[in-house]
C-alpha cells in the first residue's frame, strides 16, 4: 500500500497492516481466532511460521482500500452486532496507526467456536 504525502510516498507492507488488524480484531471479546481464505490461502498458513498476516486480506480500489477478514467467534455472540463491532474497529485502528480509513470491511464469520471442557465446569 502506497500513499503520497506533502513529504514523498509512504509504503507500508500489506503484511504490516494485516497484523495490525489481526491483533486489533483477536483483542476483542466474542473473537475466538481469525481464520483463513480458501485452500491456497490455507495451505500457505501451514508453511509459514508467522500467522500474524492469515484471515487478512486487502485491495486497493478506485473507491478506496478494502479489507476482508475472517473469523471465528465465540458461540452465543449475536454476530450482526459482533460483526459491526469488528468493522468500526478495524477503521479505527487502521485510522490511528497509519491515517488510512478503510472505504469497506468485510467481515466473514467462518465458524463458532463453543466452550471448552475446563469453561464448562
């Protein structure tokens, strides 16, 4: 991502920003882990050591930048709310580190997780 400035062209690695909305998001209660983008994407995770950048992607549109994340939630979440809670989020984290507001997020639910054995007792 590349952004010119009164002082020259910033460019930020869309991994940098992936691990900022990934922290972001998996920060928040009611998001259980962040998932990933079909079988290619999937793959790839298992190679890399990083997770830091999975579940996240971007483009750069003629209406602005978009971002796409996946993600588990924790079961008994009402997800429309969740889900608007998580887009307000990643505009405002984004925002705040590198004075860039998305023009969409999209915001996959790819599963629930529900509670583990040791929450259940």
């Amino acid at each position: 991502m590349e952004r010119r400035t009164e002082y020259g062209t910033l460019a930020i690695n869309d991994e940098v920003l992936a691990a900022i909305v990934q922290s972001a998001v998996l920060e928040m209660p009611g998001v259980a882990d962040v998932g990933t983008f079909g079988l290619g994407e999937g793959l790839t995770e298992l190679i890399k050591k990083d997770s830091g950048t999975r579940g996240v992607t971007f483009q750069d549109t003629d209406q602005g930048l978009v971002v796409e994340i996946a993600v588990i939630v924790d079961y008994g979440e009402r997800i429309p709310i969740l889900g608007r809670r998580i887009v307000n989020r990643i505009s405002q984290v984004l925002s705040d580190a590198v004075s860039i507001r998305p023009a969409k997020v999209v915001v996959e639910v790819q599963g629930i997780r529900s509670g583990t054995p040791e929450s259940s007792r």
